[in-house]
C-alpha cells in the first residue's frame, strides 16, 4: 500500500519567512494563574541595554546558571522556578518582566504588608534589573463574592487596604467573570497596585488573559504619556519658528530685505524645523500606536460600571486623552510649519526665477543690439572690401593693358582700366552675395 506523501510535500518551498510569521501570533502566550495568585510587573527602558546584559541578569536567579543566551532569541522567555515564575519579554522601547507567585491567602487584607516582604525571588534581583523603570504594578487575583459591589462592601474595604487609598477605580470585566480595582498612584514601594478578584472556577486561562491586558494596558499607557514633555518641550520652539516665518514672510510681501537675506534666513529656519522633526517624529509616532493599543486593551475588557466608582476606562480615558490630544496637536503644528516654510521658500524661489528672468531679458536685448550693431559694421567693413578687392583688380587688369600695348597692341590702358571699373566692381558685388547666400543656407 503506497504512504501518503507529507503535507508540506504538497506545497512549493516555504518562503524565509514563513514560520516566524506564523509563529508570530504565538511569540508571547498569555500565563495559566492559579488563584490566589501575585504578578510583580516590572517594565524597563531598554535603550542601550543590550540582551547579553538582560541574559546575565536572568542567570542570576536561583539554578539560572546554566541559561544560554540563545533562549534570548525570539525575545520571549518564561523560566519555572521553586515556587514562582518569571516571564521576560523585550520590546522595541522597553523589557518586561513578570514574577508570579501564589498569594498565601485570599485575604488581601492579610497580604497589604511591604512588598518585598512578600516576594519569593530575593529583592536585590528586582532593584538590578538593568535599565531605568516606567512601569511597576503588583497585582494581586484573589476569589471573591462579586454579588455585593456597593461602595461600603466588604470587598470595597479590602480593596481599600490592599491599595492603600480611599479612591478606588473599579470595573466590572466581560460579562461580569471578574472585578478588577485600582487607584493608579504610585507607592512608598514604587510600585502601583491591582486587585483582581474572580468567583471560584474562574479557568487558569482567563486569570492569565485578565492580568495581561490589565498589565499590558498600563505599560502602554505609560509609554504613550512619553510624548507628553516633548510635546511640551516644543512648545516654545514652535511658537519661536512661527514668528520668525511670519516675519520672513513679511518682508518678502514688503520687499524691504534682499533675496539673498531672506533665502538665508529661511534655510536656517528650515533647517531647524527639519531637524525638530528627525528629532521628535519617532517619539510623536511611537505615543499614537501606544495610544492605539491603549484603545485596543480597554476595548478588551469590556467593563461594565460598578456602582459608585469610575470605570478604568472612564478613569484613563479622561485623563489621557488630553494629554494624547496635546501632542497630536504638536506633531500636527510641526508638520504645518514645515509645510509652510516649503510655500514660502516656493514663493521666494518665484521671485527669485522671476528676477532673473528679467535679467536674462535685459541681457538678452543687450546681446540683440550687439548684434545689429555688429552687422551694421560688418556691412560697412564689406562695402569696403568690395571697393578694395575691385581696386586690386582693377589695378591687375590695368597692368595687363600696359603689358598689351607694350606688345604692340593698339590698347589705350587708360581707357581700357576706365571701361573695367563697373564691371570689376559689379562681378565683385555678385560673388560677395553668392557667399552669403551659401553660408545662409548651410
């Protein structure tokens, strides 16, 4: 009996980049949490970190002396260590790392103590991690009743003391399967705090799925603000370059600068703008996808309103959007100054062409009366040369006549020289003008 052939034999050759894209969708699977359980997220900047130094970071936890730094390759890794586990994760801007532990009890008003306290990775690990942090939240899922959501609940109060605030951003997720809270401060431990709290049966899956995006939403929140102080920070400069393009464009209306004055004030003007945008387009760029993705993680949670408290989503939103509208609005300015510098370096480059031309014009007439002055000379100096070529002639053909009556000739040359002028200088004329006209025609 003839075997089937393999799948893939069936195809053409898989393009390079096949399976990395395919597996793409699969690079940074969400964690399976046992409840109760403690995320300890830290985000860094990664910017002149390098991998090697995030590997020898990794090595240190406890039985890690062995990690290759191959594992580092697909920029995911998740190790399983005695009793927690620890996901790494680096993006363009920044590295992630996620610890998570189990919580010793439900009671989170039995676990508000430090946090370090609590950690079963030693803390020294975490304050080494290398690169600066913009991002650090401790989050704790817990079971809980979610039928009593009222604002003096008890599940209110211990959310209170786990958060250590008395204001409480709170959100029903999906179709009610979970609670999560907040406050979005940061503190004494520099780490903001979550709670999640979900009815028993509540999958591994969907407490992972929870916690990413909470997670996840918060980073990109962070890194979309990023954007807010050069935004600021361009402020002046931009109002700067916008007076000085109004003045420019003044002075070309008034005519009251030279071309050349007004050309080197836009370069320079132009080239500040330039290099404002080399500068800060990347950044304006990077806070709308951030932005995006914010959007994208709210959208995902699909929260619904816990009584007396603001959603998440409600609670971001109103606070970020004005940020993120304060640098659509610079990036836009931006690139309308740029656009106006470019109308007005076209008009100046109008004035400039038209001026020239008148030039080139006057130029051109100057080269026309040259001209015809020219051939008014020529025409005299070929008056002349007629005359002189007929007198030559003339004077030949005067020698010939002397030369005849010598022989005996009856020639008289006098006369014979007299009778020859017309006809010298008529022969002389005709054969000037057969030379024009050939050179005409040529």
């Amino acid at each position: 009996m003839p075997t089937s052939p393999r799948p893939q034999a069936l195809l053409p050759p898989n393009d390079a980049l096949r399976t990395q894209l395919h597996n793409e969708v699969h690079a940074r699977p969400p964690a399976h949490l046992q409840l109760p359980a403690l995320v300890v997220f830290v985000a860094v900047l990664n910017a002149g970190v390098s991998r090697q130094q995030e590997w020898e970071h990794l090595r240190q936890l406890p039985g890690q002396g062995g990690l290759a730094l191959e594992s580092l390759n697909d920029n995911f890794l998740r190790l399983r260590l005695d009793g927690y586990t620890v996901k790494w994760e680096r993006h363009t801007e920044f590295t992630r790392y996620s610890i998570v532990q189990l919580l010793p009890s439900s009671d989170v008003a039995n676990n508000a103590a430090r946090l370090a306290d609590q950690l079963a990775l030693p803390p020294e690990w975490l304050h080494h991690i290398p690169g600066p942090t913009v991002a650090a939240v401790a989050l704790a899922m817990v079971h809980g009743d979610l039928t009593d959501l009222a604002h003096n609940s008890p599940l209110m109060e211990h959310a209170r003391h786990w958060l250590g605030g008395a204001q409480v951003v709170a959100s029903l997720l999906g179709n009610g399967h979970s609670c999560a809270l907040t406050e979005f401060q940061i503190g004494e431990d520099g780490f903001e705090r979550m709670l999640v709290v979900a009815p028993l049966g509540t999958s591994q899956a969907r407490a992972g799925r929870i916690s990413q995006r909470l997670l996840e939403l918060e980073t990109y929140r962070l890194m979309a603000l990023r954007g807010l102080p050069v935004a600021k920070a361009l402020g002046p400069a931009l109002a700067q370059a916008e007076e000085a393009l109004s003045g420019i464009t003044a002075r070309l209306e008034s005519k009251s600068a030279s071309d050349q004055e007004l050309l080197d004030d836009l370069v320079a003007l132009a080239a500040r703008v330039e290099r404002a945008i080399a500068e800060h387009s990347y950044r304006f760029s990077a806070t709308q996808a951030y932005y995006t993705l914010v959007g994208q993680r709210i959208a995902e949670l699909r929260e619904k309103v816990v009584p007396g408290t603001q959603t998440i989503g409600e609670f971001m939103q109103r606070r970020l959007s004005p940020a993120m509208a304060t640098v659509a609005a610079s990036s836009q300015r931006l690139t309308t100054l740029s656009e106006r510098v470019s109308r007005t370096s076209s008009l100046l480059r109008t004035r400039v062409d038209i001026a020239t031309e008148q030039q080139n014009q006057q130029l051109l007439e100057k080269l026309t009366r040259g001209q015809e002055m020219q051939l008014r000379l020529q025409t005299t100096v070929e008056g002349l040369s007629i005359a002189a070529i007929s007198y030559y002639v003339v004077s030949l053909m005067y020698y010939c006549a002397k030369a005849l009556k010598a022989a005996g000739l009856p020639v008289n040359p006098d006369i014979a020289t007299g009778v020859l002028i017309p006809l010298v200088l008529w022969g002389v004329w005709s054969m000037t003008r057969r030379i024009h006209a050939a050179l005409r025609s040529v």
